[in-house]
C-alpha cells in the first residue's frame, strides 16, 4: 500500500466506528485485505453489512384475523 494510503487507513482506524462517514467505510471495505483479524473483527458490521431481511407473510391466518361471511341458521317455527 503506498505511503499515503496507508497513512489515510491509520486515521480512520483511530476514529470511533460510530464517527466513520461513507467515504471512510467505502475506504475500508476497498481495503479489508490490509486489515488485521481484530480489526476486522471490530469492523466486521460496516464492511459486511448485512441485507435487512424480508418478512415473509404468514403461512396461516389466525381465527381472530377471520371473519365469518355465514349468517346464523334461524330457529323455524315449532312445528304443532
């Protein structure tokens, strides 16, 4: 890595992670290969952000979820 680089990677390094902007973690994740294990550790949630996951529907409508669409059954008129 040249000297300058190297010098840019050992600033951003000594910032807090909450403090990196998006040009430092772009900067990181373009160089993870210089990092060591403990500090891709300690990054490892900026440089391998993860996709949020998709909520999937329900495979099952609760009862309470349902409506009934069936009329009560009158009682008929006693029969004599």
């Amino acid at each position: 890595m040249d000297p300058k680089s190297k010098e840019l990677l050992n600033k951003i390094l000594e910032k807090e992670i909450i403090a990196l902007n998006s040009e430092d973690i772009e900067f990181l994740r373009a160089r993870r290969s210089y990092l060591k294990k403990s500090q891709l550790t300690e990054y490892d949630a900026i440089i391998n952000p993860k996709e949020p996951e998709k909520e999937e529907p329900p495979l099952y409508v609760a009862k309470k979820d349902q409506t009934s669409q069936v009329e009560p059954v009158k009682e008929d008129a006693k029969e004599s």
